[in-house]
C-alpha cells in the first residue's frame, strides 16, 4: 500500500494508522485488519510505542467485531499490561479508547454468557437448542 511520506518511518505508521481506524469504521474490516497489522509490526520496530498501542487496541475492538474473544482478551491483556504500570485508569481511557471499549464488550460478552449458562443449567439444557425445547415443554414460551 501506497503513502505519501514512506520515507518517514513515524509518518508512515501514523498515516497507516488513520487508514486503519478508517477502514475499521468504514466497515472494511479486513483491510483495517492489515493495516493495523502493519502498524503494530512497524511501530514495534520504530519504538513508537503510542502507535502499537493504538493499533493494537483496534485490533482488539475488530476481534470482538469478529467474535474472537479469545484473541481480543490476549490483546486487551498483553497491551494492558505493558500500559497499566504507569498510566493512572483515566490517563489509560483518554489515551486508549479503543482498549477500554474492546475491555467493555467482553466484559459484556462474559456477562451473556454466564446469564446464558445460567439459564440453560436451571432448564437442565446443555445447549441453546436443548434449552429451548425444555422451555416449551415447561410452557415458559
């Protein structure tokens, strides 16, 4: 992919990562995956630790998109640990909001499905199929 300023290592990872948070709210998830990819990998290189941070911080937001919770809590976990030592909860929220909105959603994603194992242990159904069988037969839908 093309830039202007390639041969500026900091304005190249930065310009890519605006085309990534682009592309990502544009709806173009692959292309903001490869790109934010990229800017990780290249920002790592440079020790432009900001830059990392950020695009590793939409990538945890595209694996919730995509449902991979386990690959957003290994990067919300990693990320968070290399932050979290010097950075006070506010300082970390301004600075990385898309780590604390990827933070939230699973959170969000744990709460639906320890409500969803809830349900099905009190229907005595292992699955969401089961579960719906025994609420009918019970007359609860």
């Amino acid at each position: 992919m093309f830039s202007p300023c390639d041969d500026d290592a900091f304005i190249a990872t930065a310009s890519r990562l605006l085309l990534g948070m682009a592309s990502m709210w544009l709806g173009d998830a692959d292309l903001a995956w490869e790109l934010l990819a990229e800017v990780a990998r290249r920002a790592e290189d440079d020790s432009n630790h900001l830059a990392r941070l950020c695009a590793e911080g939409y990538q945890a937001l595209l694996a919730v998109n995509r449902g991979d919770l386990a690959l957003a809590e290994s990067i919300v976990s990693v990320t968070e640990s290399a932050v979290g030592q010097t950075l006070s909860e506010s300082h970390y929220l301004a600075m990385f909001p898309a780590l604390a909105r990827a933070r939230l959603e699973l959170r969000h994603a744990h709460t639906l499905k320890t409500h969803l194992r809830s349900i099905y242990r009190k229907l005595g159904a292992e699955s969401r199929g089961k579960a719906l069988i025994s609420a009918r037969e019970a007359g609860l839908i």
